[in-house]
C-alpha cells in the first residue's frame, strides 16, 4: 500500500481482514493523509488540518463494520449541524432533523420535507449504490433512480425551486463543497448527497480532532498483523517490492509518474490528463470567547457557511473555476471546540477555516477570509490572538494529493465524478495487472468513510481469486 491517507488505511485493513500480509508505505513523518490534527498555534489547542466535518464517514457502510469505537473513536455531535447567515441577520439553519429543518425555513418547510424526508430515511439502502462505482447494476434500481433524478440538475436551478432565500443559500452553500460552478449539470450530486448523509447521521466530529480517526484505522490495522512504515517516499517503480498487490493511495498523475512507461498509454494519458479542481486556502484562528456572531444560532453551529445569497454564491464559484480570485469568496468556518470542548484551552478557542480559491492561487486569502467572518460577526478580529496560515501550496506540500490545494483530489465534473481518473467500469484498475488505485480521485470521492479505498481492496481480492 503506498499512501496511508484513510483509504489507503481503509484498502489495507480489508486485505489483511482476507489473510494477506500488508505493508503500508507513507511518505510523511506522520500517516493520515488529509484526516491528521495538531496544535498549530497555541499548546493545548487542537486544530483539523484539512478534514474536519464527517456527515459521510459517521454512516459509511465501511467504518460501521470495524467497531472503531474499541479503538477510542467517539463521534460528537454540535446542536445544530449547520447555519448560513445572510446580511438580513436571518439565516438558514441545518439540523439532523428533517422537521426540525423544515420547520424553520418557512414557505419552504415542505419543499425541504419533500426533498429529504423519505431519502434520509432511507439513506443506509442508498449507500449501497452511491457509495461505489456509479457505473454498475444498482442494488436498489427504483430507489437509486428516485434520489438520483434531481442530482441531475444545475444546483442553482434546484436552489430555485425554494422559495426562501434562507433555503436557497442551506442548499447552495452545502452544494458547494463539490467546488464546483453552481450552474453546470450533476453540480446537485454532492450536495444532495450530504444532505442527505447528514439528515441520517449528522455533521458529527470525532473527539480529540480527526486525527482520531486515523488513529483508530492504524491500532486496527496493526492488531491485524500489518506494517506500517513512515518517511518511506515511493517516487519510482523500481522501489515497489514483487507483491500479489499494489495499492496506490494517491493521485492519478503521482502514479502515473511512479509507473512511468509500465503504464498502458491510453491509462498515462488519462492519468496526465487528469483534471485539477479550485484550491482551498486554509487559516486557522485562536480566538478568545469565539467568534461574536450576529444571528445567534451560528453560536451552536458546528459549522457556518459564509458569503451570502445563493446568487453571490454562484457568482463565487465562477470566478475561481475560471482563476479569478473573488474579492469576498465563499468561507467555510467550523467550531468543532463545541461538540468537542476538550480542543479549547480555556475561554481560547480553535476556529477552523478554508476559503475557495483558485487552483494554486498565489495570493494571500487571509485578509478576505477575516473580512467574511467580520461581516457576519463584527469583533472577530479583535478576538484574534494567533493564527496559521497554508496557502494553496502550502497545502499540495502537506499533502501531494492536493495539487494546487485541490482537496477534492481532482475535479469533480460529470466525467471524473461518475467513473473516476479515466472512462472505465473498473474505476480501481490501473491497466496492470494486481495494481490499484484507492484515492478520492476514484468513487465515490473524497471524505474520511473510507470507501474509496474499501472498494479497490474488494476489485484487488476478486482479482486474486480469479488468479488462484
């Protein structure tokens, strides 16, 4: 295995689980990929390097069945999941609850009952479709064609079928995570999915930082008799040992550079090819007392969305998809010290933020990122007392996967989105033989549940038994 991200963890753990005898090679110092935590500014606060926010690792069908909670993972849930303030001082709130979603939207309560209401419900069936190659026979046809119908949509067409603009800006600011121009086809898939993910299951955090639940994947692993080796960087083919397996937990154009000529060209290609996303530019704050917001209910949120209207959303979106960096771009804040108060240090607490920017933007975003938390809670500023800054470089270094801060490990468009690096129904395959690959790249996308990798082990155990 090469690359200790929670897919590569995720890959292993289900090839040792088969009797394989696994080596997992990480080039850092420290395993975990994006799903790492630290004390970036002060001793004692607790800061998310990337990954932070686990609608869809809480449910993953993969996670559920480790019983991680044996090796000290604990999810933790804030009381209200998500809120959305706009400049009126009313704000769209997001709750685990359907209803009690519903209820605070309005004229759009029902709209929002309608949408979600019977696919949370049924939300652990779904997960057996959408959380594996999109390009198969579906276990549940009729349920999948049901939810799937409006992912289809533009996510600013189905943002308008609200009424609200409290509705419009839930909607489209979790629709953005995809990183995406809001006005493209398929832009609803990722929004819709979460949430839904989170009306099932909730934006819950994992006690003790995200690191934990890395943490928990590696105790499990090790418990299965596997190896894991840090500062062990694999940059040609020369150093992978003869195995049955290869597992590659990286991005497509990392293995091409590996493999080289082993590659088939048709896969180099597509591999080269392989289309970046907008970056993230992430600063993290210690701020005394938190951050004053002016609607109160983003006090309780876990986290908060800022930049307005669903229309300046979009207007966002656009501008960093096509390189310009927005003058108030879309901010994600999270105050995960809330449902985890053991990140605090005192009445110091850990605000955790990324804006969207363009890819490898060269540019300092944290001036524009204060700037949006000031206009929706004025005093943020003088609260300060430290912060830390990775720029979009800064982020690809943290983590090679993320090219140009691309955490989404490649764009998530309607081809990439539904088959993954290269147009194939063997999504894990490389187009060599017992040789994989099991990053957020490949489906069903990024997020910490571990999918990505537990289906590429699943093609690398059919392969061997095809070989045996």
């Amino acid at each position: 295995m090469v690359g200790a991200g929670p897919n590569g963890l995720a890959a292993a753990i289900t090839l040792a689980k088969a009797g394989l005898q696994v080596t997992v090679l990480e080039a850092a110092d420290q395993i975990g990929g994006g799903t790492r935590s630290g004390e970036a500014i002060i001793p004692g606060l607790l800061h998310d390097h990337c990954s932070a926010i686990h609608p869809m690792a809480v449910g993953s069908p993969f996670l559920a069945g480790l019983e991680l909670d044996r090796y000290g993972l604990e999810w933790r849930w804030p009381e209200i999941d998500c809120v959305h303030p706009l400049d009126t001082g009313s704000a769209g709130l997001l709750y685990r609850s359907v209803e009690a979603t519903a209820d605070g939207l309005g004229a759009d309560g029902s709209r929002w009952r309608t949408l979600f209401g019977w696919a949370s419900a049924r939300f652990d069936a779904l997960t057996e479709d959408i959380m594996g190659p999109l390009v198969r026979m579906p276990h549940h046809p009729l349920l999948l064609a049901r939810f799937g119908a409006p992912t289809v949509l533009p996510a600013s067409t189905l943002a308008r079928w609200f009424r609200t603009p409290e509705a419009q800006a839930l909607f489209g600011g979790v629709a953005a995570h995809a990183f995406r121009p809001l006005h493209y086809p398929m832009t609803s898939a990722i929004g819709l999915g979460i949430l839904t993910a989170g009306h099932r299951h909730g934006w819950p955090v994992a006690a003790g930082g995200s690191q934990s639940v890395t943490n928990a994947l590696a105790s499990l692993l090790t418990d299965l008799g596997a190896k894991i080796e840090t500062g062990t960087r694999v940059a040609a083919a020369l150093q992978l040992p003869l195995v049955d397996v290869t597992m590659f937990d990286l991005a497509p154009d990392a293995v091409a550079g590996i493999l080289g000529d082993r590659l088939p060209a048709r896969v180099a290609r597509a591999y080269r090819r392989f289309r970046q996303g907008p970056g993230a530019f992430k600063v993290d704050f210690a701020v005394e007392g938190g951050a004053p917001w002016t609607n109160p209910h983003a006090r309780r949120a876990g986290t908060v969305h800022l930049v307005g209207t669903v229309t300046e959303l979009a207007a966002t979106e656009r501008d960093i998809h096509a390189g310009r960096m927005p003058e108030r771009p879309f901010v994600l804040v999270g105050q995960q010290y809330l449902a985890d108060p053991q990140r605090s240090v005192g009445n110091v607490h850990p605000v955790w933020t990324y804006a969207h920017v363009p890819n490898g933007y060269s540019g300092d975003a944290t001036a524009a990122i204060i700037a949006q938390i000031e206009r929706f809670a004025p005093g943020f500023r003088e609260r300060i007392i430290g912060q830390a800054v990775r720029t979009t470089v800064q982020m690809s270094v943290y983590n090679p996967n993320y090219v140009g801060g691309d955490i989404m490990t490649g764009s998530k468009d309607i081809r990439q989105l539904t088959f993954g690096p290269r147009i194939t129904l063997s999504p894990y395959s490389i187009g060599l033989p017992g040789m994989y690959m099991c990053s957020a790249a490949t489906p069903p996308g990024p997020g910490a549940h571990g999918m990505c990798g537990a289906n590429a082990a699943s093609s690398a155990l059919a392969y061997l038994k095809r070989r045996s």
